[in-house]
C-alpha cells in the first residue's frame, strides 16, 4: 500500500507544471506579441518507447500552429513539407487533416543511447480546427513524412492536453 501511494505521488508530481505559458515573445520593430504553450508529451512520460509524440500551442498575430514533436527510434531522416499532411482521428471516428507549414527535417540524435530521430513539426490550425480539438478526444494522430506515416495512440486523459493548450492560448 505505501508503494501505491508513493507511485501515485510521483505521477501527480510530473503532473504539477502542466499546462503553462512560456515567456512571451515580443518583436522589437512590430511590437507584435507571440505567446507559446509549454510542450508536454500525450504519451506517459514513464514510457521507455522512443515512439512518443508532444505537442505545444503557438499563436502570433492572428495565427494559430500546432508543433507536434516526434521522437522515433532509429535512424529516420525524413521530411515534413506540403502534401504531407497529419490526420487526428478523435474517438468518434470523425477525422481531422492539418497541413504542414513549410519544410520541416528531422534530426538524428547520435550522442543518445539508443540513437532517435527528432522532429519538431509546425501544422496550421485555423478557428474551426480548433473548435474540434477542444469539443472532441483524439485517439490517434498520424504524422505523414517522407519516409512513411508514423501512428501515435494517445489516451483519453492525455487528449485532455490538446484541450487545455488551447483554452490556455485562445483567452
């Protein structure tokens, strides 16, 4: 019993920062202000998988991005450009289809034990997109590269993330 109680501290432990703002960003010519969530994982981050997935909120003047961020074990040198677009399945099958911006690379990172593969994809999400990720859970979000598609399974408690990212930066 008091190792039960000891686990379940330490999950509220990694836990208690979730769900902040990083330091704002302000331009110095425009004044122009860019506000970005705090990137947190939608797998358990007790996992040991290096098939794991975060994500984080960006929203500037007037846009909105997704960052999904990969880490895949192995050696995978792929690209995320136009045409390559990640689809989120939400558990009442309805899916959604976000297009990249720009080029996005991944990085491979040898000094690791074992080596991964690291990537940091931006995706547009307009108003109505993220009137779907707030009012549904999101079961599966693939991410289509140049190599493939690699599937992330994300359970309903981590789909919660998604929804407070976006409440945090839509106020």
């Amino acid at each position: 019993m008091k190792y039960i109680f000891i686990i379940a501290v330490m999950l509220l432990a990694f836990n208690a920062g979730a769900q902040k703002l990083q330091k704002p960003m302000i331009d110095k010519i425009s004044g122009d202000t860019t506000l970005m969530t705090k990137e947190e994982p939608l797998q358990s981050k007790l996992s040991l998988s290096l098939h794991l997935i975060g994500c984080s909120i960006l929203k500037g003047r007037g846009v909105y991005l997704l960052y999904l961020h990969s880490k895949e074990a192995g050696e995978w040198d792929f690209v995320v450009q136009d045409g390559y677009a990640a689809v989120i399945k939400f558990t009442n099958g309805k899916l959604l289809q976000l297009n990249p911006v720009g080029q996005n690379y991944s990085k491979i990172m040898y000094d690791a034990t074992p080596v991964f593969s690291d990537a940091d994809i931006a995706y547009g999400i307009s108003n109505d997109d993220i009137d779907q990720l707030k009012n549904n859970k999101v079961a599966v979000i693939r991410i289509n590269t140049s190599v493939g598609s690699f599937d992330y399974s994300v359970s309903d408690a981590r789909s919660e993330i998604i929804k407070k990212q976006l409440d945090l930066i839509t106020k």
